[in-house]
C-alpha cells in the first residue's frame, strides 16, 4: 500500500494499493470479428502496436509493482510471432500467466513452446455449439480448428478453461454448450453473458436477450451443475441489464487492475480510452509506476469525491463505487453519473427500455443489420463516431 500526492499536486484522498492483475492486450489484430467484441470500436485507428522489448519492459515494471497476475490478450494475440518470449519472461518475473486465445494460430509447436516456457493456462473461446453458428458468429470457418485446438490443449495437459459469450442467438443452445463442454473434459467453464460495451453495443437489440431466455438458460445450467458436481467449475455471469445494482466495476477504478492497449495506451479498464476530458498515460512515454500512483487518468475516479446523488450519500458506495464509469459515459453522456443499472439512479429507464423491447420483440430483432468487427467496420465508425440508440441524458 501506497500514498502521495496526486499530479495535481492535491493529497490524496484514498489509499492507492498496488495492481494485481495487468492485462496486455498484445495487439488488436484479429481474424476473428465477432459480433460483441469487447475491443474499442475504432481499434483501427489506434497507433503501432508495442514492441517485443516494450512489453518486455511492462511486464517487468507492473511485476516490480506487486502484478501477479497476466492475462495476454488481444484482439488474437497469437497473430503476433513473440508470444513464446513474453510467456517466458512472466515465467522467469513469477507471474501466473493466462493466454486468451480464440485458438486461431495454436499449433503443436506454439503450444510446446508455451508450455516450455511456462505458461500456466489457456483459455479457450467458441462463439457455440454448432459449427453455423460459431462460424455466422465470428464471420470466419473456425469450428473445427478450435475443436481441435481444444484437444492440443489436453495433451498438453493444460487445465481446459472454455469461455462462451451468451447472448440472444446462442443462450436457447445452453444445453448443447453444457455437453460440448463435458465432452471437451472442460475443467472450468464461463457462460458470460454479455456486457453491453464497444461493439456489443452497437449490436445490442439483436444480442440482449429475454428474461425467459435467461431464466431458462440458469435452471439448465444449475441442473448441469448438480449432475457434473466438482468435476467441472461452471461460472454463470448475468447480463447486468437484468441485475438492479451495477457491478463493482473492476474491484474500483485503478484499484487492482491495469489494463496495457496494443499502442501501449494504459488504463484502468479495457473501455476507459472513450472517456472524454481524460488523457490516459502512454507505456511509452511513462514508467508503470508513474501511470498507477500519479497520472491524473488513473487517480479521476478513486475515493468517492467525485459522485454526484445518489451515489455520494448512498451506503452501498462502498460495495459498487457507483457502477461503471464507461456504462454512464455511454449511456447518459457524463461519467460522474450512477451507472444507469442501479435502480436508484435517475437515469435507469435507459435500461428497463431496453429490456422491455427485448421481451417482445421476436426471437431475432431485425432493428438493423448486425455489424461484424472488422477493419472497414472500425474506420467507418471511427469517423461517424455513432452514439447508442438512447440519448444521452445529462
Ligand atoms: S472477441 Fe472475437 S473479434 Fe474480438 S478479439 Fe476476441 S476473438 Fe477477436
Ligand atoms: S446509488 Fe450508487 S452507490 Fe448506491 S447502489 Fe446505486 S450505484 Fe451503488
């Protein structure tokens, strides 16, 4: 733990402890472009990507600050050719490390090598069950290439953590999942559903799913649970559009996670970068510990001095920090709102509108095409910078 001054040269107000989960998102490169990725919508735009030398550098900044924790992530992290050199060097620095894969590009050789160099676990991602609708889903024939990177991942006795994103098209499949996950020997299985950021946003009508959708989707999967018992960990991860208080976004902004973008732009979530009136530090230009204790982006929404009502006289503060400063940016324009979930907040029929349009409407809402992750995608929304359907209310 940690206190000093801020960059503008006030006392802090709230204890700093260390980060304890750096996230490198190694590139934004992708030849997948699935319907709800989480990436900014105009990645494509974004600077060169780090080198191998400058990631080296991270990793050993953000360990020296007590991360223990690395996810190596991207876009495909596996399009670039120096994955084996970082695994190698979290290994030697002492970080559990978590490779994020869509399994395209995971040979036997990588996979050696990763193992060699001491990864500690991959997680796979399917888009589904069925080969149609992973492959519609991702826009690519990626099917069968992650069954059997599924199996690579086995023998080499890696522990099999699958990760399916559940939305709309895919939650009525959840039984099919379940058994592909069983077959696949799965040790640890995240059903997320999912958060409405980038371009799940944008595809939001055609991805938030009914309420009787999701209910039907946790009894099944509460049933697989009772039947698989300890042999399989399963995470089920509600759509926060159906909770009425909003996550604890990140554990508090620049609390315990550091996220490093593939231009080397450091935030404290992967969305954070949209945030308007906020200058986020660069790897390049700063070293990790300046960026996590002094750079004014990290330090705008630590402590509670910056809540407006009801948050700032609410006693559940403590728990959620007022929800996620990227949802109430996007959703009602200013970031020091509640986060619109919360069903104290002034602005949640935001949310309940949209929940209601998702139960009558049909089973695949036609309110505008589907807009796939892709390169001309991102440079065409990146000069229109689109807004969501709702407005913005200040
Ligand atoms: S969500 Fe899909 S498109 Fe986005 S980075 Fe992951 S695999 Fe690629
Ligand atoms: S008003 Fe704010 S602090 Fe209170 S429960 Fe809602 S989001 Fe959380």
């Amino acid at each position: 733990m940690q206190e000093g001054g801020s960059a503008s040269g006030k006392p802090r107000e709230t204890k700093v402890t260390n980060p304890l989960w750096l996230n490198a998102e190694i590139t934004f490169r992708c030849p997948l472009h699935c319907v709800y990725c989480y990436n900014p919508v105009d990645y494509a735009r974004s600077g060169p990507e780090l080198t191998t030398d400058e990631w080296l550098r991270v990793l050993r900044q953000a360990r020296e600050l007590g991360a223990v924790q690395l996810g190596i992530s991207g876009g495909e992290p596996l399009m670039r050719d120096d994955v084996e050199v970082m695994i190698t060097e979290a290994h030697r620095l002492g970080y559990y490390s978590n490779l994020l894969t869509s399994g395209v590009g995971l040979t036997e050789k990588r996979i050696a090598a990763f193992k060699e160099g001491g990864l500690d676990q991959i997680q796979l991602s399917f888009q589904d069950s069925t080969r149609e609708l992973n492959d519609f889903l991702s826009s690519t024939r990626t099917f069968e290439l992650k069954s059997k990177v599924a199996k690579l991942i086995k023998q080499y006795e890696y522990p099999m953590v699958l990760n399916v994103v559940l939305h709309r098209l895919n939650i009525d499949h959840i039984q099919a999942i379940l058994d592909m996950a069983e077959a696949m020997g799965a040790e640890h299985v995240e059903l997320a559903n999912t958060q409405y950021y980038a371009w799940a946003l944008l595809n939001r009508d055609q991805l938030l799913p009914s309420s009787e959708q999701l209910r039907r989707a946790e009894e099944i999967t509460n049933q697989f649970r009772a039947r698989v018992g300890n042999k399989m960990k399963l995470y089920f991860v509600v759509p926060d559009y159906y909770a009425n208080r909003p996550k604890a976004c990140m554990n508090g902004w620049g609390s315990v996670f550091l996220n490093v973008a593939a231009d080397g732009l450091a935030l404290p979530c992967h969305e954070a970068r949209m945030l308007p009136g906020l200058t986020f530090p660069n790897v390049r230009d700063h070293d990790v510990r300046w960026i996590w204790y002094e750079s004014p982006g990290f330090n705008a929404y630590r402590g509670d001095s910056w809540m407006k009502e009801p948050c700032r006289s609410c006693p559940e503060k403590v728990k959620d920090f007022g929800g996620c400063r990227c949802q109430a940016y996007m959703l009602t324009g200013d970031a020091t709102n509640t986060d619109p979930v919360c069903d104290l907040s002034p602005n949640h029929r935001l949310i309940t509108d949209v929940v209601a349009r998702a139960q009558t409407a049909g089973p695949q809402v036609k309110v505008q095409p589907i807009v796939f992750r892709d390169d001309k995608n991102s440079r065409r929304l990146s000069e229109k910078k689109t807004q969501p359907e709702s407005a913005p209310v200040r």
